[in-house]
C-alpha cells in the first residue's frame, strides 16, 4: 500500500510528459529544427505582438491542467504515506 502513492505519482508524471510531447507534436512546435539549431547563437528575435493581452490562450489553461493535476498526484502521494503510517 506504500508504493500506491509514488506508483501514481510515476503514472502521473509520465502520462503528462507524454500528453505534452503530442501536443507538442500535433502544433507542430518541432517543425523548424534548422532554425531551433540556431537559436542559442542568435543576438535575439523580435517577439510577436500579443493579439490580446487580457485573454489567456488555451497554452495557458493547458499548462494549469498539467500543473494541478501534478500537485494532486504528489498530495495523494503524500496523503498514502500518512495513512499508511498510522496503519
């Protein structure tokens, strides 16, 4: 029953990171690997203009998904511990 807390928080972890590869995938934000190569050595580029400031983007909203459910799974974790303790 110890191992519950850490097994879902593996699961957790590694369910995300591989939701966050394919959406990475389908936006195509692997696209451009000559200029991804570049990067690093290039004085700066100019950011885009941000359409709406106010509004968050969907990025946004997807990124607090992953984050709480991360905080969830390392409180449930934690949580097992404690009762695993006192029983």
């Amino acid at each position: 029953m110890f191992y519950l807390g850490w097994i879902l928080l593996t699961a957790t972890g590694i369910l995300s990171s591989i939701a966050v590869f394919i959406w990475a995938l389908l936006t195509g934000q692997f696209s451009d690997q000559g200029r991804a190569r570049y990067i690093p050595l290039a004085h700066g580029f100019p950011n885009p203009p941000v359409k709406n400031p106010s509004r968050l983007s969907a990025e946004v909203y997807v990124l607090l998904f992953v984050f709480v459910i991360g905080l969830l799974a390392m409180a449930s974790s934690v949580v097992l511990t404690f009762v695993h303790m006192k029983g």
